[in-house]
C-alpha cells in the first residue's frame, strides 16, 4: 500500500471566519461528520492527522513567519493515487466548509529503504 498526505486548505480569513462564528452545536455536528468519515475509512486512514498551527519558512538566510492555507492534515493508504482519492467525495466533512480544498500527495519511500 502507498501512503499519502492529505492537507485540508481553505483561505486564512474562511478559517478565520469559521472559528469566531461557530457555535458548539455546528463544533459538534462537523466534528461528527469528521467522526462518521473516519470511521466509515477506517482501513484506509494510516494516521488520522490534526489541525496545524502557523507557519515558519526556514531557509539559508534564516527563518521567517509565513501563511499558507493549510489548516490540517491527515495520512492516507491506498494501492494507487486515484483510489486515494476517492476517499474524499463531496460529502467529506472539510469540503463543506465555502472555499475549501483538499490537496493529496504521494508519500514517496526512501531510496534504499
């Protein structure tokens, strides 16, 4: 089985927006949706993943803060990239939040491992 990154994006300011105007009750019913995709893949899901923070660019002349639109990510198992990929329909619990996307990339094994 190959392994894949799943990021979950949007734009900051819907991120933005959806953590200052969520109530309990919509937490609750996402974080549900979340729950029945899991287990509804469960075979599939090699680490379920988490919400990530901000960003920091490290390069040779240093470090520097930076924004990106990855407000999570998840690693996925499947024989091929399209079979990956049909793990998130239109249903999946991120992509109902307005402007979000779901990037999915292949975990590459070492050379020689």
């Amino acid at each position: 089985m190959k392994k894949f990154l799943v990021l979950y994006n949007a734009k900051g300011a819907t991120f933005e927006k959806m953590m200052k105007t969520a109530t309990p009750e919509m937490r609750d019913a996402s974080m549900q949706g979340w729950m029945k995709w899991m287990g509804e893949n469960k075979e599939s899901i090699a680490d379920p993943g988490a919400p990530v923070g901000k960003t920091k660019r490290i390069d040779a002349k240093g470090t520097t803060d930076v924004k990106n639109a990855i407000g999570g990510y998840s690693v996925v198992q499947a024989a091929t990239h399209a079979q990956a990929a049909k793990l998130f329909k239109k249903s999946h619990p991120h992509l109902q939040m307005p402007g979000s996307w779901i990037e999915l990339v292949e975990i590459m094994p070492m050379p020689g491992g």
